[in-house]
C-alpha cells in the first residue's frame, strides 16, 4: 500500500530522480553516506581509512541519530576480538588523515562484523542499536570534544550526550 490500495515497492535503497519526461536516473544511494555538521560523509571512504590505520581490520561505518544534532554523527564498529587499539594515538593519526566532520564521534570494537551474500556489511542492526551501552555489549567509545580523545563510553556519558550536555 504505497500510493493506493493493493501496490507494492521493494526497497533497493538507490535513490532516483525523476525529469520532466518521466525518465528515471540513478542519483545515490542510501546506507552509504550520511550527513554530519552540514556535510556528506562517504562511509566507504572513511571504512577505507579506519581499515588501513587499523592493520586491515574489518570496519562498518554508519550514522547515528543524536539528539539535538542535526544530521547523524559516524559510528565505526570494528572487528576486533581483543580491542588492544591505542586510541590516543589512533585519535591523533585520524586528525592527519580525515576531516572533523568524517571522524567517527563514537566507536564499537566487536568480534566480527557479519556480512551479506555480496560480502558488504549488514549494518541495519548496528544502526539500530545505536551507542546506547545498556543496548550494546561491546566496548564503546566516543570522541570527546575537549581532549581530542577517545573515551570510554558508560551510562553516566550516554546519558549526558543525551541530555546534551557533551559537546561532540
């Protein structure tokens, strides 16, 4: 039931344009970019990078809702069993390789990152469950604002992006 009674659509995640004489054209698709502080982030781009710095890890970038922030702010979630990272040193190598605006304000380290039957990583789920730590069981970490950091992402930190009271 799309426009009338009866009518179906199947959901490919492209999105097209239509012009004045009923033609369609591919213009993007959805799933991988997302915008943050008034820019388009490539996910592809930024997974390239986050998987070079990281010694070839498996990497999903996505974007979550926060709220008050307009846009979605990036999340990488990374296949990583043993989470070892240095992330002071990380967060500083990523200040030299992506802009402010591509950086990923929080961070996943899970097992693995399950993928589809074309080998792309199925991020739906992962979108879903958000930074919400009492939702995810993984280690999580955010950028904070001040330090230029990586920190540990527990209740008392969700709760005040949440509230907004952490500027990211």
């Amino acid at each position: 039931d799309v426009f009338k009674k009866g009518d179906q659509a199947y959901l490919t995640g492209d999105v097209l344009v239509m012009d004045e004489l009923g033609y369609l054209y591919f213009r993007d698709r959805t799933g991988d970019t997302f915008r943050w502080k008034g820019e388009n982030v490539s996910t592809t781009e930024v997974e390239g990078t986050l998987s070079r710095l990281l010694q070839m890890a498996d990497v999903a970038v996505y974007g979550v809702e926060v709220p008050g922030a307009e846009g979605r702010a990036g999340m990488a979630a990374v296949a990583s069993p043993t989470s070892n990272c240095d992330l002071e040193s990380f967060a500083q190598t990523l200040k030299k390789e992506l802009p402010l605006y591509a950086r990923p304000i929080f961070l996943r380290f899970l097992p693995e990152l399950h993928k589809t039957g074309t080998f792309k990583f199925q991020k739906t789920e992962l979108r879903k469950e958000g930074f919400d730590p009492s939702v995810v069981k993984d280690p999580l970490f955010y950028l904070d604002a001040r330090t230029g950091c990586y920190v540990a992402l527990d209740q008392e930190a969700y709760t005040r992006i949440q509230a907004g009271e952490e500027k990211l």
